[in-house]
C-alpha cells in the first residue's frame, strides 16, 4: 500500500491547510496510509489549525494515519502551545491519532494524549478549549441560563476583562446556539453511529490577526471598515471564538447523504447548505432523531443577530463550501455561500472574530453605525 506524504514548513496559514484538505478528501473512502509531517512548525496562523484538524477523522479511524510531531522539548514550550494548542489541532491529534512520532521515529502516542488530557478545559491567560461537547456534555445545551452561567465563568477565568453586558448577552448567545448545533447534529444520521467525532469551544484572544487568503478581500474589507468607526488613536484587538467538529456537515446532514460531498457537480452541496442556513431551515422535523426545542430552524437568525450586535465576521466552513457573515455590513442580510471550489472537510467549524478595543479590553459594537460595503 502506497503511503501520500505532507509535509509542512515552519508557518502553516489556511492556505497550506486547504491543500492538505483537499488531498485528505479525495477519496470518497479512504483506502491508502497518510503521513501528516509538522515537526518542522512553529507557528500556525488563526483558522489553520482547526481545518487541518477536521482532515485527520477518515484517516484516522481506519489507522491509516501517522503524525510527525516534534520531540518533547518543543511541545511543552510555549511556542508549542500557541502553534498546536491555541487551534485546537493538538486535541485533535491526541484525539485521532493511533500513532504519533518525532523526526528520530520515537513513539510519543501516549505522552501527547496524556498532555492534552491535562489541560484540556483548563483556562490559560488568553485561551480556553473545552472538548466533548456531546460526549462529556460540559455544557448544558438544553437550558440557556444554565449554559450562560458556566459560559460566562469560564471567560471570567482569563486575563482579558470581560465584555459589557449587552455585548456578553450577544457573545453567550451565538456561542450557545452553535454548541446546541454541535450537540444535536454533528453525530447525527447520515453519519455511521460508531463515528468517533471530535468537537470542542474554544476562545482566544489576540493583540493581532492576519488575513486569511482570500481572493474577494472579506475580511481585510472587514478589517478596513472596522478601523474606519474605531475611537481616535485606538487599535482593535481581537476574541476569537471556535465552535469546531469533524462529523457529518451541514449539507449531509440537510440531505440526509454522505456522498453528496463528492459529486462533481456541487450544486446540490450548495443547495443544501443554503437551505440549511436559511430561517426555517432546520432537518429536526424531518429526522427526528433529535430534540426539538422552542422554535426549530431560527438559529441561525439568532446567530446572526447577535453578530450584528458585537460587529463580528463570521466563517463557517463545512463540506466542500465556505459561508462569512459580516456583522458590520448592514447590507448584509444572511451568510452568503462563496463560490470557492474546496477540498472535502468532515465536519463544521464556525469561526467568528469579535473586535476589542485595546486600552479597555471590551467588546467593540454598535454595527449600526458602520457604513455598509461597497
């Protein structure tokens, strides 16, 4: 059996993480070995991580996997934990992976899952990543109150100062309604039952961020509009919040197939997420394999709201497709799905990035008063 190679070079940014997506999806069943090599790394932009994360489930629940990680030394250091840890791909390494090595080929399986065991949960100063959200149900995804409480806590935890009340009511909102997504459907059909999904929360905080590549400029127009209502002499910081899993995507889900992901055609894909992401659009009432809670299929609308509210830009990226919300573009009335051709990701992340302004560490809102994009 042949053996496909990818190797990664000191900085790894979403780029390098979609072409590796893309080979790790080509195959509709995987069948040969993959050799994932990052010892060399030491730095992993924001949205890198968790893509190339959500590749390693196929892969890795056929043992067809094995990850070159660097040796000990670097990955107790602190540059370790802001490459791997911050992006949530050394929880899913420890998670997946049956066989983790360093350059020489020693086995460090069992020292890397015992080291994310450890922290797993435990806030740092500007990063926390809970795991397990249907499996170890840290959160209570059926009571908002409660969610809220524990939620709010967990941020109360880092060196950043909490956001004002208006501001925090938005945050916990959008974060609730994506972990109760997380909890009902990740694992859902179509998805064999003895899928072993991995999904987290996470939240960092970052004094900068870079631009993903992006060939119609979202976010750096984001960027630019942001900077444009941001009080005199004062810089953005940034929340970034995860809410990650590798199973079965929004578009299989909706469909209620697994190979609409690799048909050449993608209209059906697109199809189904947009109807997915629509008000309304909820699989609940179909399947029924799931709790129906309050009112089923306004998510996303919430969602949406509470974005606006915290002039947040949203990504969602799941299957073969991207979706972005820009809270701070009033003319923006629901995610729009791009046109970019992907590689096959399991899974859904939603990542949002949330502006701060520095000297005080709050939440930057108020997206009614940004001008609209041109």
């Amino acid at each position: 059996m042949t053996t496909t190679q990818i190797e990664f070079k000191s900085h790894v940014n979403p780029k390098h993480a979609e072409n590796a997506i893309t080979q790790l999806g080509s195959e509709e069943s995987p069948s040969e070995f993959v050799q994932i090599d990052l010892s060399a790394c030491t730095f992993i932009d924001p949205s890198a991580g968790w893509r190339l994360a959500n590749g390693l489930r196929r892969y890795a629940e056929k043992e067809l996997l094995t990850v070159i990680l660097p040796d000990q030394d670097r990955f107790s250091s602190e540059q370790w934990f802001k490459s791997f840890t911050r992006t949530g791909l050394g929880y899913a390494i420890a998670f997946h992976c049956n066989r983790i090595v360093t350059p020489s080929g020693r086995d460090i399986t069992e020292e890397i899952k015992n080291y994310y065991s450890r922290v797993d949960g435990i806030p740092a100063p500007t990063h926390v990543l809970v795991s397990g959200i249907r499996s170890k149900r840290p959160f209570n995804v059926d009571n908002f109150s409660q969610f809220s409480t524990k939620f709010q806590s967990m941020l109360s935890k880092l060196r950043a100062e909490s956001p004002p009340e208006g501001s925090l009511q938005a945050l916990t909102t959008f974060v609730f309604e994506a972990v109760q997504n997380v909890y009902d459907h990740s694992s859902s059909a179509p998805l064999p039952r003895s899928t072993k999904v991995f999904d987290y929360l996470c939240v960092n905080y970052h004094a900068n961020i870079r631009n993903p590549p992006d060939v119609e400029n979202r976010f750096a127009t984001y960027l630019k509009r942001l900077t444009g209502v941001l009080p005199e002499n004062r810089r953005a910081g940034f929340m970034e919040v995860i809410i990650n899993d590798d199973g079965v995507g929004i578009a299989g889900r909706q469909s209620q197939r697994t190979d609409i992901y690799h048909e050449t055609d993608r209209q059906e894909e697109r199809a189904a997420l947009s109807e997915a992401l629509a008000q309304g659009g909820s699989i609940k009432l179909i399947t029924k394999d799931c709790p129906v809670r309050y009112d089923p299929g306004h998510g996303t609308q919430k969602i949406m709201a509470a974005l606006r509210e915290l002039s947040a830009f949203a990504f969602v990226r799941t299957g073969r497709l991207l979706a972005y919300f820009d809270g701070s573009d009033a003319s923006q009335e629901a995610f729009a799905v791009t046109a970019e051709e992907l590689g096959y990701m399991p899974g859904t992340a939603l990542e949002v990035i949330i502006p701060i302004v520095e000297s005080q560490l709050r939440l930057a809102f108020g997206a009614a008063s940004c001008p609209s994009s041109t």
